[in-house]
C-alpha cells in the first residue's frame, strides 16, 4: 500500500470516528429533549388531578424546604460580618466532614428533584435514600472526631467489614491510638487516618446500627429513629425494586398509565413531594443537632448573626404548622435559643 492509499485509510478511519461522536452528540440532545417533554408533562399533569392553589402550597413548601434548609446551616455558622473569618474557619475545620458529606446529600437531593418530575419516580426515591445515607454517614464521621462520642461506639464495633474489608471496630482502635484524648482542629482528619493505616476501611451496609449509634449518643431519640428507618425502609423498597410494582413500568401498571411512555402519575409525584419537604427538615435537624454540640459554646454563639436569620425562622415557622420533621427543626432552635427578635448581646 503507498503512503497516498494509508493517509486516504486513515482519513477515513477518522471521519468515522467523527460520525460516531456526532451520533453520541445527537443521542444526548435527544435524551435532553425527552427529559424536559417530561418534565413538561409532569408538571402539567398536577394540575389536571388536584386543585392548582393545593399544588401550588405544596410547590412553595418544597422551595422554601430547600432554600431554608441550606441558608439555616449557612447562616448558623460563625459570622465572618461578627468577628474574625478564623472563627468562621474554626468551626467550619470543626465539622468539616459533616458539612462534606452535606454537600454531597444537597446535590442528590437536588437531582432528585429533577428526577421525579421527569417521570423516573423509583430513581427519585433512590437519590433521597443515598441523601440520607450521606447525612448519616458524615453526622458519625464528624462525632468520632470528638473523644466523648468515639469512646462510647459500642454499636459500631459490631458493624464488621464487607469481605473482612476494615471495620469500625479497627478504626476505633487506630483512632484511639492516633487522636487520644485529642479532638482535631478538623474532623475530617479522620479520613487522612484511614487513607494512610486503614486503606481498605469498607464497613458492612447497615444503616440502622448507624441510627442505634446515633442514639446511643443522645443525637436523635426513639421516636427519631423510628422516622428515620421508616423513610429508609420506604426508599430501599423502590430503590431495590424488590417487587415489579415498586419499578418505573410497575407504578405506571399499578396506576393504569402508558408505561411505554412513561406516562406522568400525579399521586406519585404528590407523595414525592411530601416525603421531600419532610427529608429535608429531617437533615437540617440533623446537621443543626451536631453543630449545636459547639454553637452553645460563648465563642460561636455570639458570632451568629441574628439579623440574617430572620426571613429563615418566619420560613420554619409556616413549614413547622404543616410538617413534623420542620417542627423538630423549630423546637431545637428554640432550645437553642435561636429565635426571631433574639440577638446574642440580649
């Protein structure tokens, strides 16, 4: 073959492979497209089933659920406006692997979102139950980081390692010889421990021993935990489609809808809803309850600043009438003497 026949190969050879990516291109405009048909459809399915001023209460409450959520555990935090950025940083370092995995838990609860009104209901479901899983996670990261919480973790010694991976029981042990009586400047020091002594740190899935070790600890009470693994009991069933009914096709089959087309199911995205807005006073209570550990300390409290918080509080008040979980999240405000028309030098 001569060198004009082997660059006319590979020119083609090349155009092919630029046809393909264009098809790619192409397919993912198309599934674009195909997700925002639905989430048009969806959105005005609402309506056809159930009063307009009803969906659209509900609507406002998972905004406001959203919005409340974020600005509460931002604003909690030490205002850099009151005193020094350092106090800011210090008790940010302090529960930085909380505040990591919090992140993580807000932007799949975002998605979520997205999922559910494009029709992909069970996929929804399964983004807020690994929401959860995150919240949790990072709560029991972020209190083994304090010697108090890391010496009583009997529930966690029992969680052994998937495969003999590493357990808690090791890192326990590690963590006591590491840290001592010492609790890091930042908690997510914990993780530089397990990367450098326990790198195949891998425990067993069980989330509700993680909720008994939560309690163990005084962070939620029985009926909290009771909550709790009802949602996540509620959420793995659609996650783990453990029966076709609990699969996209089947809640359209349960509901005589077009399952070809994934057609909308009002009642699914209403219940949807309501289980949003109630997960998320569920995390913020969850996220403020291990904050509080050190906003009653003199030094944070009083670089909170007040004046910011006060759209927030009207906002959990009115979810706090129509939801149990914002109710929590009003009353450990309360406790915490976080209220409207209260400041630190009063």
């Amino acid at each position: 073959m001569n060198e004009k026949n082997i660059h006319e190969t590979s020119s083609v050879e090349e155009l092919k492979k630029v046809s393909r990516m264009m098809d790619f291109v192409l397919y993912l405009i198309r599934s674009i497209n195909e997700h925002i048909a639905r989430l048009c459809d969806n959105l005005e399915s609402l309506p056809a089933e159930f009063t307009t001023p009803g969906v659209a209460i509900v609507v406002n409450d998972v905004m406001d659920s959203m919005k409340v959520s974020i600005d509460l555990i931002t604003k909690l935090m030490p205002s850099s406006k009151i005193c020094n950025k350092e106090k800011y940083r210090e008790f940010w370092y302090l529960h930085s692997a909380l505040i990591f995995y919090h992140y993580d838990a807000m932007m799949l609860v975002r998605h979520s979102l997205l999922s559910a009104f494009t029709g992909y209901y069970s996929v929804a479901s399964t983004e807020l139950r690994n929401a959860m899983e995150s919240i949790v996670r990072g709560m029991i990261f972020d209190l083994l980081a304090i010697p108090e919480y890391r010496r009583n973790a009997k529930e966690l010694k029992k969680i052994k390692g998937f495969r003999n991976a590493g357990s808690f029981s090791e890192l326990l042990d590690i963590l006591e010889r590491r840290l001592g009586n010492k609790r890091p400047e930042t908690s997510v020091e914990i993780f530089d421990i397990i990367d450098e002594e326990l790198k195949d740190f891998n425990p067993e899935a069980t989330f509700i021993k993680l909720l008994l070790q939560l309690k163990e600890w005084d962070i939620i009470d029985s009926e909290l935990l009771r909550d709790l693994d009802s949602y996540y009991v509620k959420l793995s069933e659609l996650a783990h489609r453990v029966h076709p009914k609990f699969s996209e096709v089947g809640i359209r089959a349960e509901a005589q809808r077009d399952w070809l087309d994934l057609e909308p199911v009002p009642e699914e995205i209403l219940i949807y809803l309501y289980n949003f807005i109630e997960l998320n006073g569920l995390f913020t209570y969850l996220v403020l309850k291990v904050f509080s550990i050190d906003l009653i300390r003199e030094e944070f409290r009083k670089c909170i600043d007040f004046t910011e918080l006060e759209q927030d509080l009207d906002s959990v008040i009115k979810l706090a009438n129509s939801y149990s979980s914002w109710k929590r999240v009003k009353d450990l405000l309360e406790q915490l003497e976080i209220n409207k028309n209260v400041s630190y030098s009063t």
